[in-house]
C-alpha cells in the first residue's frame, strides 16, 4: 500500500521504474522452481534509487513468502537487511499487518507496538488512516455500522489502472473502462467493488466464447476496494439494447445490427470478419434472437459442466460485442449472498427478482440454497429471452406491497406458478415453435423445463435455422406450414409435371395460359436464384437458374428469360469459383500464419505462400487487387480476402529476407512484391521500410533503422506489420512495443494477439503471454494455435491438466484447418509419456508417425524410450538402431541408445557411442562425459572413468557427478582421497551398486584402517563413513578414534553423529551435534543435522528453528530437502513442496527429492503433479530395489484417482523385482 504521511521512500516505492524492477523479481520467483531469488540482485546501480527499491522488494518479498505458506516477519527482514531505515520498517510492519487481515486473522496493534518501539508513532498514524480507509478484508459482508468505502471516479488512477470512462453502477459496484498503465495502457473493463466476491475465482475456471474472461483480480492496498479486470470487449449490454426505441420496429437481424452500430462508441471496431453480425443478418428479427440466445445457454453448459451457476441471467449482464456476439458477464453471484434485510431490498427487487425461477425465489425466502440448480438459469434465460421477443416487456411483474422481503419473494414465487404468458398473441412474428422453447423454459416446476442448457441451445438453434425443435412441443399445424414451406420447390415442379400433362392432354388448347403459367416458374427459379444468391448459397443459386434456363427453353417466346436465366447461372457459378478461392486462401493463411513464427526464413514456408497467393495471381498481376472477380464476393468477403493478402504478401517478403538476404535476385523479386504493394494497399509505412531495406544492400548501403513511434500509429495492420519487421531484425522488444499499440487500437485482432503472445513468451514475460493467449482464444476458439501454444505454457508451469485440456482441443479443431496437426500430437505425447499413461503416449507417437510429418522421426525416438521404459527393450534397441542408421549425425537417438546399452550392461556398445558423440559433437560435453565415465567404470577401467569422472566435475559441478567421480575413487581403492566423502546416506545414489559397490567400500575402509592415527588422524574419519555406509558396526569406533584424534574438531563430531543416526541412535547422534556445536555455534552443517534429528525424534517446530538457522548461516544446498522432511511432519504441505523443489534446484538427479515432492502433491490432491514427479524419480533411481520398491507403493496410492495407469504400476514392479534380484545376486534381469 502507498500512504503520503509515510514520507518520500515510500511513495518513490511505487514509481513505474521501481514497478517495473518488482515485475522482473515476481517473474524471477516464478521462475525459480522453488529457487527463491534475492531482492538485492535486482537492486538498481544508482544508490539514490535503492532504498525504495529495496523497499518494494521486500514488499513483495514478504507477499510471495506468505503466499508459498513461509509466514516470514519483519524481523527476519531487519536482520538481514542492516540498510533498512524506519520508514522502510512501518513499510513492512504494515504489509505484515495487511497480510494478516486478509489471511483472516485480526493483527493486534499493540503488539506491533511494542516488537519496534521506534517505528510506532509513525506506524501509529499509518494505522489510524487505514482504519479510515478500510483494510481490504476480503469478507462478502460488510458490519452495517462500517462506513462505505467511497469509489473512484473517472479520470482518476487505482492500483495501476487509469479510469477513463464509467461503464455502469450498481448499489455494492461500479465498471469503468480503463487503461492498464504497466501493459502500455492496454484496454481494460475493470468493475470496483466494495465488497470481494468469489467471481474472479469462478471466471478462472469458465473459458467460452461467449463467457467474457478475466485478466486479474487484486484488492486495492489504499483503498480496500475490489478490483475485477477483465478485457474491454465493448459497452453495450442487452438492457441497453432492450432500452432502446428502435427495438419496437425491428423487424430483422440487420435491423439488430444498425441500432448496434449506433450504440456501440468508435473505440470498439469491428473486426473484418464479424460472424455474429453474418448470422444476424440473414435472419429474421425472431430468429436473430433464438440464435443470440442459442449462444448464451452454451455458455451457461459450459459454466454448468464445471459445477458453476450464474444465478443472475439478466440482460444487464448479457455483453453485446462490436461483432453482435453476446457473452455472459457477472458471476458474482455464483456464490448466492443471502438477503434478510429491508435496507437491500430496492436492490433484490430491481433488475434480479423478474427473472428468478420460482424455486429461486422460494430458495432466497427461506435461506435454503439447495434448491437452486442449474434449470433456475433456464428459467431466467426463457425470461429474457421473452423480454427480447416481447420488444422490452417481462412476462412477470414485480409485487406491490409486500410488508417484508420475504413477502415479496413468495408472491413473485406464486406469480409465477401461474399460467405462462402468450407470447403470439401480442406477437404475432414470433412462430409457435419459438413460443414453444419458451413455454418450456418458463414452466414453474424444474422438471418440466430443459433438461440441460445443451438441450435448450439445440433447440433454439434449430428455431434460429426454420428447423423443428426437438425437444419443445410444437404444434402440429406449425411443423406441417414448415414442411409446406420447406418443399414448395418439390411440390411446385410436381405441379409443373401436372399442368403439362394436362396440357398435352387437352392437345394445346390453352397454349396462351400454358405460357403464362411458364412465364411465371420460371421468373419463380429465377426470384428463387436471386434469394440464394443473397442468402450466400450461389452453388444453389446456380441449379435454380439453369433449371429456369431449361424450363424456358421450352418455349421460343421465352428466349429473353432464357437467357438471362444463363447468364445468372453462369455468373452464380463464378461467385461459387471465387468464393471458393477465397475460402481456400484463408485455410491456408492460418497454419502458414502459425508456422512463420516458429520458423522465420524457412523456405518451405516461402514457398507455400507463394502458391497460395497465385490463387489471386498474387503477384504476378500487379493489379490484383482490381480484379473484376473480387467485385463478386460479399464485402465481408472482400474486406478479409484484401486484408489477408496484403498481410500474406508482407509476411511473403518478410520470409524471403530470412532465406537468403544477401541473394540480389531475392531482393529484386522482395523489391517488385514491395512495388506492387505500395501502389494498391493502405497504409504504406512498413512496405517502404520493407522497400528500404532489400534496397539498401543492392546500392551498397548499410540497412536504414527506423525510429519507432507506435503511440503515433493510428492502423493496427501497420502496427501488427511494423512489429514483424522488428521481430525479423531481431528486435523484439521494440516488436512487442508494436504489437501491444496493435491490440489497443483493435483488440479483437487474433493474430495480433497471438504474435504478441508469442514475443512475450520468447521474452519470458510469461503471464503477459498467458494473458493473450487467453484473448486469442476467446476471440478464436475453433482454431487450435493459440490453444496449443498457451499448453507450453501451462506445461511450464505443472498445469497438466489444463496443457492436456489445450492440446485435446488444439487437436479437436486442427482437422477443419491443418490436417491432424502434429505438433499438438506430438506435445500430447510428450505430456501423456511424462505422467505415465503408456497406452495414451503411444497411441498419440503412432499417429504422428503414420502422418508423414516431418515429426515423425522425434516420434520415433519418443517412442523407443517408451518401449525402453516399460520392458520392450529389442523394439526400443531396433528403433534407435534405425535412428542412427538413418542419420549418424544426429545427436539424440545416439546418446539414447548408449543409455540404453548402459542400463543393459552392454558398456563396451555405451563407450563407443559416448565416444563418437564427444568427438563429434561440441554439445553437452560435460554430460557426455560422466555417462562414460559409467561405462568405464562397469568395464573394469577405473582409472579412465576416473578421468572422464574428473572432467565433468571440472566442467560443471553437480552433486551427482560428485557421487561419480567419489565412486570411481572408490573403484581405484584411494582411500585417502575420500576425505570429500563425509555423508554415508550418499552410498544409496551411487552408480554402480550393489556387491561390487560394497566390495569396494570393504576396501577403501580396510586401506584406511591401517594408517596409523598419528600419521593421519583424517582417515580414521572416513574409515568410519565407509564402514557406516556398509552398516558395519565397527563404523562408531573409528568415529571414536577420529574424535579422541581431534577432540577440537567440530567436524570429527559431525561425522559420528551421521553414524550414530545411521545406526539409530538418534540421542547419542544428538549429543554429538551438541557438542560440536559448543566448538563452533554457528556451523551450518550441524545446524542442519540437529534439525533433521529433532524432527525424527518429534520436535519437528523446533527442527525447523534449527534448519532455518542453517540457511542463515550458508548451510549448502543439502539443507533443503531435511526442511521439506519437516514441513512435511507440521502439515505444511504447500511450503513442503517448494523446499523439495528448491532441493531439486541444487540436486537434479536425487530421486528421493521426487519422491519427496510427489509425496506433497500428492496429499495435495495435485495427482497429475505426483506422477510427474515419480517418473522423474524411477528415471534417477537406478538399480536401487529399496527406492523403486518405495516409488513404486507411492504410485500405487494415486491409482483410486487415475486407474489407467496400472499397467504403469506393474511395470515398475517388475522393475523392482529385477533390481532386487540383481543386486542379491540371485540373478539378472533382462
């Protein structure tokens, strides 16, 4: 929070440049995998700026700590941060008195008081005016002595957000139209609200083309107020269409549209493809509304299937976009608030009360919530839906005189158990199959309405269509008036087959009315053609035609509308052509589109661009764009057809620089497109720069770098084209700089969305890239890119379930636009391998490669490793065979197969792959190398593994390669070069295990046994860690002879007591850490030990104390996992999981530090998370029996929740059993 008294730090805390350094550090801990990053890395190099940035570091510090479940105080923060004055003290006393309040607890002032005597006056004053201003408790319910909270009003700024405009007001709300200042002024719908609501949550989990979604949701620090961002997608609400005069003489869909146009303010364009406003136009005005509501009660399925009901379906909370889409709005009510008091009752009465079911209201006398369900917003749907047909009036009326709300509640309630209103009586437009969906929405009991919001869209559509609904009953005499309708062409040509016989029968003698009558069908085809061809059906317009033409034929007098009947056919046939060229244009656009990005300067792409635009003689004509073929699509058509190619051809121009700049006759052919395009489209800014830049080189001049200036730009193509030309300079920060101008000037351009998306994700601003993925999505959600792209995201982030939720999707809606989309299957597969479903993984490979992709060989490959893990090891080994075959360059199946070799005790075949690699292939050297260190060491060659061992560690220090390089010191039996071996648990993640690890341990530890202590008292010391790791007994005696050797080593006692709690005895291993710690009190080391033992023996809060203390004190990277074992035994699930993470962070390839983690996510409920981890944890642990004997029973617990994947269970049994056998010696496995 930001107060003036606090004094100039703290209001500098708050300034764009220290915002932004905050955003880097949020993005950071993000980031880190459990790594927490250090506030002062992000402090700025000039001191003037530091001491409040340090500040709002530490602001945001403390929050993220108290989100992760670490209650961290400000003591800690002063102890740590000498540099803190007092102001930055209060600053922090304050968020830590803030946090409380909103985690539900009431912080005591006084006791804030008294822990800092010198900052309480000032923190005294900050107090007082937070009293004043409200705390920003997230509470539903305010005290009805509290003071209302004042709210803002435009033109003023609330927590980053400029308010431009009022929107609309409620009692407990308002919504402005806002500008978010951090996101470039991006447009924002943001609603203010007094009180905090379970709304944000709700949207979180409802994302539908017809839901509006939600950006953010935050409390206000200054002024406790609520604040809902959500996309600002325009103003006009359907109250306000229903408000409107001109709703009374509508009578079409573009009647619809025009009073649209004229509500709806400049700033909410269009786009040029407006599928609502197509579908509204071709309708009546009774049918434009069947088809609006059709939309509105697949969102409320949508909402429904997710367990959410909207509980207030009003027109006010219908969103009528600039495309005449409506969406649902205001889920605030999902959560229902009841109401017992007179005060509110203006309120309930209102808007809400007309358009509640009658259980609804029963529900809301008696404060009996079970009885609202899903079919209450099938009522409140049918009730506006009867509102928009009845020009504005409600089928029920408000109650008068009422002595109490409850009274009135019940009346309304009665009111509507009553007999349903006639709709056609007063309407007569409205057909009685519409009146029939409505009927049945209205009907006072919930078992005889809709049985789902599914059932009421289907029917609904069909009214939308002129089909018969299926589910209401409609009168018998309207299906038959339809059926007439619908076959009058059948039944006008059988009356055309009947007038001729007649005709032929009576021998001609009426050929004057026989003429007449075939005068008039064929002007009917040819009025029938003309009908199709408004309708945008120009194949059939065409049949109708010729069939005029064929009738007119018939008669030489009827030469003049025959034709003109072909001419018409002919010409329809044309508009089919051209329309079809279009349509073929624009599934092309799309997945070229989406490839670019990803592959900038691909020939290939080059190429197929190219040939889409010779569809239009793009651009061989230089007049393409004044084809007189164009003039014959609609102006929707037109409009996107113009528009796509001029971006395909900058896009054209933007792929042949990455092919080959430097090529003269690229450049001249970029030059002719450039010339072209200059000439015939608007506006020309990026086609000159283009032009500047391919003719820079051939004058041999160095290429010009324009000044950027989006805020200046007015076009959003220039802005999206002006951003591709910085994206393809490698630009990317100036890209985003105008591509986020794009967004603001026509928000609801999909790929300007998703290119922006894009660069934010390669910029690793990964929420601002969540942000418009999710845009583009809602604007797109029948094609798959931004779906899939926004599941790498998730992926990123452990959503499993929301990745496997976009890729299903991105598959389902690729096959209209891209084939079987490989991408997304590929990626399925990926995520399906990585939580364990085998059969899924599979069948997710095959299809790519029975594909023909190019992906087809990395689905291979996945799928060897497939085979490999689940026991299928001579397909795994063929398949990777075939790999190398194919491509002996290629790194990947290579390693693989060494890998594989090495796992099946094949090292000779491991080293000869390992050594090609390293003597081919720069890239992970220091990987490469330890790998071949394994090998060598299982070929009895320790002193060349040694090397190798050595090498990798020199290269890149892990704890790992450690283990190695000690295990090859093992092998060469150089016992005093184990000095660095000081921790017995460690035996357990050696390579190499089992009898030939322990023959060696026997070894080492003899060879140290007889060096004398005098000569080396160090030995005695790792003698006693060999033999502990052996669980030799003789182990604490050597410890004893290393501690009488050096009884001044704090060291000595920290090697006994890791014996002695080896062996068990916890108590006498604690003695030691004691005693050590009276020689050195502030060993990390110790520290760390002592709190894993009092968390063994029980004391897990005073563990914690102790571990804590190591951390402060430079305890290595060790300590973590300890603290996750004791956060674990407190419950503290959340704050358990972060430090295995952070453990994980320091040792990637600890297998029980997955185990660890799964074991939290697990109790957590996050299953997807728990295999995850156990997956990582079976591909780290080896050989090792006990492990996968333990990893195994932890996958068994996630079973009751994913029963597919026992096939998984049983092969990691096996896996288990085998290892058992192995290292036994009682056999080997395959």
């Amino acid at each position: 929070m930001s107060l003036s008294i606090a004094g100039r730090t703290w209001d500098d805390a708050s300034s764009p440049a220290v915002a932004r350094l905050v955003r880097r550090f949020e993005e950071a801990w993000s980031r880190g995998g459990g790594r927490r990053p250090e506030p002062a890395d992000f402090l700025p190099i000039d001191a003037r700026e530091r001491p409040a940035a340090l500040l709002a570091l530490l602001r945001a510090d403390i929050a993220l700590r108290w989100q992760a479940g670490d209650r961290v105080r400000v003591e800690w923060y002063r102890s740590n941060y000498p540099a803190l004055d007092v102001e930055g003290l209060v600053a922090l006393l304050y968020e830590e008195y803030c946090l409380l309040e909103e985690s539900g607890e009431p912080p005591d002032p006084a006791g804030f008081y008294a822990r800092f005597p010198e900052a309480a006056p000032l923190l005294r004053k900050i107090l007082e005016i937070h009293g004043l201003v409200g705390s920003g408790q997230t509470s539903t319910l305010r005290s009805r002595g509290a003071p209302a909270i004042a709210f803002p009003e435009a033109g003023q700024t609330i927590a980053g957000f400029r308010l431009v405009e009022e929107l609309g007001r409620g009692t407990f709300a308002r919504v402005f139209r806002a500008e978010e200042r951090q996101l470039a002024d991006r447009p924002v719908a943001l609603k203010v609200a007094r009180a905090g609501s379970r709304e944000p949550q709700t949207l979180a989990r409802l994302q539908h083309t017809h839901i509006v979604p939600v950006y953010s949701y935050r409390t206000d620090p200054v002024t406790g107020l609520h604040l809902l961002c959500m996309p600002y997608l325009g103003r006009v609400t359907l109250a306000q269409v229903l408000a409107d005069e001109a709703i009374r003489s509508a009578g079409s869909g573009a009647d619809l549209i025009a009073m649209l146009d004229r509500l709806q303010p400049l700033e909410a364009a269009p786009s040029a493809w407006p599928v609502g406003k197509a579908e509204l136009r071709r309708r009546s005005y009774p049918r434009a509304v069947a088809w609006w509501a059709a939309r509105l009660a697949e969102a409320l399925q949508h909402a429904h299937d997710r367990g959410v009901m909207h509980r207030d379906v009003k027109p006010s909370n219908v969103l009528i976009t600039a495309d005449a889409t409506p969406m649902l709005l205001d889920f605030n009510l999902a959560q229902e608030r009841w109401i017992d008091d007179l005060d509110v009752a203006p309120a309930v009465l209102g808007g809400t009360l007309a358009y509640m079911a009658p259980e609804h209201l029963d529900a809301l006398a008696e404060g009996v919530p079970d009885r609202v369900a899903g079919r209450s917003d099938l009522f409140a749907l049918g009730v506006v839906v009867f509102e928009m047909l009845a020009r504005g009036v409600r089928p029920f009326a408000n109650p008068s005189g009422a002595a109490t709300v409850a009274e009135a509640l019940r009346r309304a309630a009665d009111e509507r158990r009553g007999d349903v209103p006639r709709l056609r009586a007063a309407h007569p437009e409205v057909s009685s199959a519409l009146e029939a969906v409505v009927r049945r929405c209205l009907a006072p009991d919930p078992t005889d309405r809709y049985t789902s919001a599914a059932d009421l869209a289907a029917d609904l559509q069909a009214v939308a269509d002129d089909r018969p609904p299926r589910f209401a009953r409609e009168p018998l005499a309207s299906r038959s008036v339809r059926w007439l309708r619908h076959n009058r062409r059948r039944l006008a040509l059988a009356a055309l087959m009947s007038l001729a016989l007649t005709i032929l029968a009576g021998n001609l003698v009426n050929a004057r009315l026989a003429r007449f009558r075939l005068e008039a069908d064929v002007k009917l085809w040819i009025s029938e053609g003309e009908h199709a061809i408004r309708e945008d059906h120009p194949e059939v317009a065409a049949q109708q035609f010729a069939t005029a033409a064929q009738l007119a034929a018939s008669d030489p007098g009827l030469r003049g509308l025959r034709d003109r009947a072909s001419r018409l056919s002919d010409h329809a046939r044309r508009i089919k052509a051209v329309r079809d060229k279009a349509d073929e244009l624009f599934r092309r656009d799309e997945p070229l589109r989406f490839r670019l990005f990803g592959d900038l300067g691909d020939p290939k792409i080059a190429r197929e661009i190219k040939a889409a635009l010779r569809l239009f003689d793009v651009p061989d004509n230089p007049r393409w764009a004044r084809q007189p073929d164009l003039a014959l699509l609609d102006e929707g058509r037109r409009t996107r057809l113009l528009d796509e190619i001029n971006q395909m051809l900058f896009l054209w121009v933007v792929s042949l620089d990455g092919v080959r700049p430097e090529d003269p006759g690229r450049a001249r052919q970029a030059l002719a497109i450039c010339d072209a395009a200059e000439g015939l489209t608007a506006p020309i800014g990026p086609w000159r720069a283009l032009h500047e830049r391919y003719r820079a080189p051939l004058d041999g001049k160095p290429s010009p770098r324009a000044v950027d200036l989006p805020a200046r730009e007015t076009s959003a193509r220039a802005c999206f084209q002006w951003g591709m030309l910085r994206h393809m300079e490698d630009r990317d920060d100036a890209a985003i700089a105008w591509l986020e101008r794009a967004v603001q000037l026509k928000p609801d351009d999909y790929w300007s969305q998703f290119c922006l998306a894009f660069l934010h994700y390669r910029a690793r601003h990964v929420q601002e890239a969540l942000d418009h993925y999710n845009q583009a999505v809602v604007l797109r959600p029948e094609v798959p890119w931004a779906r899939f792209n926004r599941a790498l995201l998730h992926h990123e982030r452990g959503d499993w379930e929301k990745e496997l939720d976009d890729l299903d999707r991105a598959l389902a809606t690729a096959r209209d636009v891209h084939s079987d989309y490989p991408q997304a299957r590929l990626g399925l597969g990926l995520l399906l391998q990585y939580l364990g479903d085998v059969a899924g993984a599979r069948k997710a490979y095959d299809a790519v490669i029975v594909s023909g992709s190019p992906l087809a060989r990395a689905a291979r490959f996945n799928r060897a490793k497939l085979d490999f893990d689940t026991g299928q090891i001579d397909r795994a080994q063929a398949e990777l065979d075939a790999l190398v075959a194919e491509a002996p360059t290629d790194p990947a199946p290579r390693l693989a197969r060494a890998l594989l070799a090495l796992r099946l005790g094949a090292a000779d075949r491991a080293e000869s792959d390992l050594t090609y690699l390293l003597r081919n292939d720069p890239r992970g050297r220091p990987e490469r190398l330890a790998h071949r260190a394994q090998a060598r060491l299982a070929l009895g060659r320790p002193a060349e593994a040694e090397e190798d061992a050595e090498a990798s560690l020199r290269l890149e220090w892990t704890p790992g390669r450690e283990r190695l390089w000690i295990r090859t010191l093992l092998a060469l039996r150089r016992g005093r070069d184990l000095v660095v071996f000081d921790r017995p648990e460690d035996v357990a993640l050696m390579p190499a295990g089992g009898p030939a690890l322990r023959a060696d341990l026997r070894a080492a530890a003899e060879q140290l046994r007889r060096i004398p202590g005098d000569v080396d008292p160090l030995a005695h010391r790792s003698c006693a860690v060999l033999l502990s790791a052996l669980d030799d007994p003789a182990a604490e005696i050597e410890a004893s002879r290393a501690v009488a050797l050096l009884p001044g080593s704090a060291d000595a006692y920290l090697i006994r007591a890791r014996v002695r709690r080896r062996r068990g005895d916890r108590h006498g291993a604690l003695e030691d850490v004691d005693r050590g710690l009276d020689l050195e009190p502030n060993a990390p080391r110790l520290l760390e030990l002592r709190g894993l033992l009092e968390t063994e023996l029980g004391y897990p809060k005073v563990g914690l104390i102790d571990l804590d203390r190591a951390i402060h004190h430079g305890a290595a990277g060790t300590v973590h996992a300890p603290r996750a074992a004791t956060l674990m035994a407190l419950g503290r699930l959340e704050p358990a999981r972060d430090a295995w993470s952070r453990a994980l962070a320091y040792d990637p390839e600890d297998p029980l530090a997955y185990l660890g983690r799964a074991r939290a996510a697990l109790r957590l409920r996050q299953v997807y998370h728990a295999i995850a981890d156990l997956e990582q944890a079976a591909d780290w642990a080896g050989d090792h029996p006990g492990l996968m004997a333990r990893i195994t029973l932890t996958y068994v617990a996630c079973l009751p929740r994913i029963p597919g994947r026992l096939p998984r269970v049983l092969s990691l049994a096996r896996r288990t059993w085998v290892a058992w056998l192995a290292n036994t010696g009682a056999g080997r496995g395959p």
